[in-house]
C-alpha cells in the first residue's frame, strides 16, 4: 500500500507546476481536453495490455459518465482556472483539504468508521496544511478579489473530486476494473469537456510550443494513466478518506518543486508546516493498521 499511495504523491506533487505552464495561449477547458483525448487513449491501451475487458453495460457507462463529469471535467477545469488567480503552490496546500469531504461522504454515503486515531492525524495535518496556507496565503502577492477567486474554484474543484472519489468506492463500481472504467470515465471527459468548450470559447485553439505539448504528455501519462488506477485502488482498498492523505503529501512535494523551477523561498511557517502534515499522516496511517 505505501509504494502507490508515494507513488501518486510525488507525481501529482510536480503536476502542478506544470498545469501553471499550460495556462497561456489555450483556454484551460481545451487544455483539459487534450489531456484526456491522450489519457483516455492510453488508457483502453494499457486495459488491452493487461487483457481486461474494454467494454461496459448501460450500468456502466453510467457511472463513467458520472465520474468523467466529476472527476474529469468539473475537477480539473475548476483547478486550471484556479491556477489563473492564484499561485500553484496555494492550490495545492488548498487541495489537502479533500481529505474533509471524503471522510465525511465516506462516513454518510459508505458506512466508513471515522477512528480517533485517524481524526487526531487528521486534525494534526490539517493544523500544518493550515500553516502552508497561511504562508502561502502571505507570499501569493496577489490582490483579495483575485485570491477569493481562485479559493473559491479550487474548493468547488475539491468538491468535485470527493464526489468521484466516494463514488469508486462504493460496491456498485466493483462490478468492473478500475482501468476499464477510467478509460471510459476518460473519454466521456473529453465529450463533456470539448461541448464545454466549444459552447464557451469556441473553436479548439492550438499552441505549438515544445513545452506545452510536453506538458501535456506528463499530465495525461504520468499524472492520469500512472496515477488515477493507484489513487483509485487506494479508495477501494482503504476507502476515500485515508486515500486522500496523499492530498497532505502534495503540496511539500509540489513546493520542493517550486523551489528547484520557481525559486520558493521556504520560511519556518511553511517548514513546520510540512512536518505536521507528514506527522498526520503517519498517525493517520497507524489508523488503518490497527
């Protein structure tokens, strides 16, 4: 279990760095877009790999239609436009917050028992989530308007993403693997994010510089296709709440990042808070052991 829940952390820690890099020439809805035309295809490969089946029932498609709403149109669309008013760093400490809404859905919607030992972890990351914030909060060095805008997308980006994630953990979505039913969830992304798109900013707009479509390639292959079976297997197997943990990992790995790319400049407030959020995790961890 601790090599996916890393695995997913450190990956998802240095996208963040690089949806800021895609916020330029292309509006944030087609750059979604094109993640997931090249994550969806990847993913129907990698299923024919492993021979699992490539095909869903009615049932099926309903839950990938759900779930590519959620997870792969509303999520991600609200955390690019976040990342227009906001720094990446501040969207990721804010992220950490998920492991909220997925304990709480868990508990109502999957019977999840929220333990004492996992509440006090959890209690003491957020205590150092709460410090990144703070910090992050004080350096952004942009104005208060722009700030609320971009907390505000980025909570209904959480929003979205808990509602997916308490969503593969329940039994109905057992039926099918996991890879089959995101390469589904995927592509109906990509429907609902082109129609998005199309009604909102037009035709798709295309940018041909080197970087871009790199990052495009990382984001789709390492951060859908490598990740989103590990992340989601966590949720079937330790359930939404403990999964989100990798939520308090994220924002230390994505501002060592910004330290080597952005020249992050670390303050006491933000060091502790780091640690706290690791110590939480680790008490949070000993929860599901015990």
């Amino acid at each position: 279990m601790l090599l996916p829940f890393i695995t997913v952390s450190l990956i998802w820690g240095g996208t963040w760095i690089v949806i800021r890099d895609q916020l330029s020439v292309v509006p944030p809805s087609w750059s979604v877009c094109y993640r997931f035309i090249l994550a969806a295809a990847a993913m129907f490969v990698l299923a024919r790999v492993r021979g699992l089946p490539l095909m869903l029932d009615r049932q099926g498609h309903f839950w990938a239609i759900l779930i590519g709403l959620f997870q792969f149109s509303g999520n991600f669309n609200f955390v690019y436009r976040a990342e227009l008013y906001v720094t990446s760093g501040l969207v990721a400490v804010m992220f950490a917050l998920l492991i909220i809404p997925n304990a709480l859905f868990g508990a109502l919607f999957l019977k999840q028992r929220i333990s004492g030992l996992f509440l006090i972890g959890s209690l003491l990351a957020m205590a150092g989530v709460v410090a990144l914030f703070v910090h992050e909060f004080e350096a952004a060095g942009q104005s208060f308007d722009a700030l609320w805008l971009g907390i505000g997308f980025t909570v209904l980006g959480i929003l979205c993403a808990s509602i997916a994630n308490v969503m593969q953990g329940t039994s109905a979505l057992q039926r099918w693997p996991i890879i089959t039913m995101l390469a589904w969830a995927m592509l109906w992304g990509v429907v609902i994010n082109a129609a998005y798109a199309l009604l909102t900013v037009g035709a798709p707009v295309v940018e041909w510089r080197w970087s871009y479509w790199g990052g495009i390639a990382y984001l789709a292959l390492a951060g859908s296709v490598v990740t989103f079976p590990l992340y989601f297997a966590l949720i079937r197997r330790i359930g939404p709440g403990r999964a989100a943990y990798s939520s308090t990992i994220v924002p230390v790995v994505a501002m060592v990042f910004s330290t080597l790319f952005e020249g992050y400049i670390w303050s006491m407030l933000a060091v502790v808070g780091g640690l706290l959020a690791m110590a939480g995790l680790v008490i949070a961890m000993q929860a599901r052991r015990g």
